[in-house]
C-alpha cells in the first residue's frame, strides 16, 4: 500500500514537470501584440535614418519576433558574425545586435560613392578599422530609434559596450535559456541584409505584461513614406471633365412629333461652366480650336471650397449637376474632356442630335 501511494505520488510529479515544459512551448508560440506595434513604429524610423545617412533607397521589414533557446539562436549565425554587446538600462541584463556583412559591405559602397549594384564578396575576413566605425554609426542608429519606438511604452536605454566576432566571446546568457530573438531585414538598393536583435528572455520578465497586452491605444506616428506615395496617386487619379455647352428642355409630344433630318435650335451659354466629376470648377469661354469645340478657361474654383460651405448648400457629387446635365450629354462629353486648359470637346459634327436615338425613343412610347 505504500509503495503504490509512493508511485502515485512520483507520477503526480512527473506530470507537473511536464506541465511544465508545456507551459514553456506555449509562452513560445504567443503572439506579443506590443511588441510588433513598437517594431513597425522601430522600421519607420530606421528606413528614414538610414536613408539619412547613406543616401540609397532603403527598405525596412519586420519579422515576428520568436522566442527560442540561446543555443538554437546562436546556431542560425555562421562561426565569425558582427555581434553588438549592448546593456539595457533600467532592465538588468544584457543583449546583442547582430548586423549581417552584406549589410555593411551595402552600406559602405553607397557611403563612399558606389551604387550597390554589385553582389558584395562576403568572406570571413576581420573588419578594417574604417569598416567597424561605420558599423558602429549604424548601431548607434539602430539603437536610437529602437530606444524612441519605446519611449511611448516603456523608457530603456541601450549602452553600446563592445564589438565582437565570435559568440564564444560574446556569451550573454546560458546556451539553455530562453532568448527573445528579433530580426529585420534592410532591403539597400534591392539588396537585403539582417540585422538581429537577441534579449534574454529573463531580463524582459518586468516587462513581460506589456509585451503580451494588446495595446489598442497606442499612438502611431504618421508614415511620411505612405502619406507621399498616396498623395502622388491621388494626384494621378482620373477624372471626368464636362463642360456643358447648351441645354434645351421639350415637352414629350415635341420629341414624337420630330423625324429624320429635324433640326433642334439649341442656344450656347455663355460663360460655359465646366463640370469636374459633377463639382462646376471651371468656367470660360466657348470656341473653336483647330476643328474642335473648346473652352477657355477663365476662372477656376478649388474643390477644397466646395467643403468649406454647408453640405445641404454644396450638395457634393454629381447631383449638383442639374437633371438635363447627367444623361447621355454627360457621358459622350466626358470620354472627349480633358483636364489641361483650353478644354477640349467633341468635334462639331458629333453635337447633333442622333435621329437613331429619338427613334429608339419614340419606338419605346406606350401606345396606350
């Protein structure tokens, strides 16, 4: 009886430490919400930074962080490597950057006047002088604007301590703890280079709340990269231009009784109000240029006026346009208009009226 209560009591045991080790495949595989929203604020900043300093088309894209072992991290480096020993303030401990070659041998070819165009010869050579002050500068970058990234969650401090090459040397933790492995990839020229970064994960331990709460609050700063791409295709966007020459309103009766050949009098306005996908922008006057009806523009209106009044006065879109002005006028003028002054608009012996269509029309009519 009391062998079998003392193997009970050894199975019990050996459950909770395999409980154990489950807890720890779990902490492995959870997203941290903050995290990824401090390393895209982090790429922003290192793209803009980078560009700054080397003057080449740079971009910047983040990987998910993952935790591993110490062991498992440093085996995915090749026997010689940059490695950045860095001390972390007010968090006890110390971490790594680790700055892939074909980064640096990039960087400094476009310092120093190359384009980047040629593959770097990546060998296990040491570093010149020369060669470390500019992975230093790169460092000194990389950890400002990871240190900003923070600063609206958390206030760290990275103090750069020394350069080595070999993880023998560079040891910050024990090969069976786990570490918190960051990595980004800097795409210069269309060359991408890693850069690593690799905190043990017991120093994050005061901070680990933060990293896994989904911050929903969190301030983003505007993406100045995105904000002028998207402002160069709005400019690019089409639009239609119509410019309405005339309008002529008939009763029902009057539109049966015309045939083939019946010729509708139509009076030109004058000035001739231009429409901009239904907003009138632009107003001139009516002419011929070169066979073709156009329009000299006069006086321009701003879209941005139309959202300065009430809306119920502005009445955006197309339905400011009047009820004659939207049909089948509007459509055939807009595949002629053009954005550029003087206005062009179709040829002259495309305004009359189609007999085919008021035939069509008349043929539509109920008897009734």
């Amino acid at each position: 009886m009391a062998t079998g209560a003392i193997n009970v009591e050894m199975n019990i045991a050996a459950e909770d430490q395999q409980s154990m080790f489950d807890k720890s495949k779990i902490i492995a595989r959870r997203r941290m919400p903050t995290l990824e929203l401090i390393h895209e604020r982090f790429c922003r900043a290192v793209r803009l930074s980078l560009f700054n300093m080397i003057r080449a088309p740079i971009e910047v894209q983040m990987h998910m962080p993952s935790v591993k072992s110490y062991e498992q991290f440093v085996s995915e480096f090749p026997e010689r490597t940059n490695i950045n020993i860095v001390g972390i303030r007010p968090l006890r401990g110390v971490g790594c950057w680790i700055v892939d070659p074909g980064v640096v041998y990039i960087a400094i070819d476009n310092m120093f006047g190359g384009e980047g165009r040629l593959a770097p010869r990546l060998s296990l050579r040491e570093y010149t002088p020369t060669e470390l002050r500019i992975i230093r500068r790169l460092v000194d970058a990389l950890l400002n604007d990871y240190e900003k990234a923070w600063k609206a969650v958390y206030e760290i401090k990275f103090d750069f301590m020394r350069q080595e090459t070999n993880f023998g040397f560079a040891k910050i933790t024990s090969p069976g703890e786990m570490v918190l492995h960051s990595k980004f990839t800097i795409e210069i020229n269309g060359r991408p280079g890693d850069v690593d970064l690799c905190i043990p994960f017991w120093v994050m331990e005061p901070i680990k709340a933060i990293l896994y709460n989904n911050m929903q609050g969190f301030a983003s700063e505007p993406d100045e990269h995105w904000t002028n791409l998207l402002n160069d295709q709005v400019h690019e966007a089409p639009v239609t231009a119509v410019a309405v020459l005339a309008r002529k309103q008939m009763l029902l009766r009057e539109i049966t009784s015309l045939s083939v050949g019946d010729i509708i009098p139509i009076e030109i306005n004058d000035p001739v109000t231009v429409y901009v996908d239904g907003l009138p922008v632009i107003k001139g006057q009516y002419g011929v240029k070169e066979g073709r009806y156009s329009v000299k523009v006069s006086t321009i209106q701003h879209p941005a006026e139309f959202l300065k009044s009430p809306l119920e006065k502005a009445r955006l879109g197309p339905s400011m346009m009047r009820s004659a002005e939207k049909g089948e006028l509007y459509e055939q003028s807009g595949e002629h208009s053009q954005s550029h002054s003087p206005i062009q608009a179709p040829k002259p012996n495309e305004t009359d009226v189609s007999s085919d269509t008021i035939g069509q029309l008349a043929d539509e009519l109920d008897p009734k």
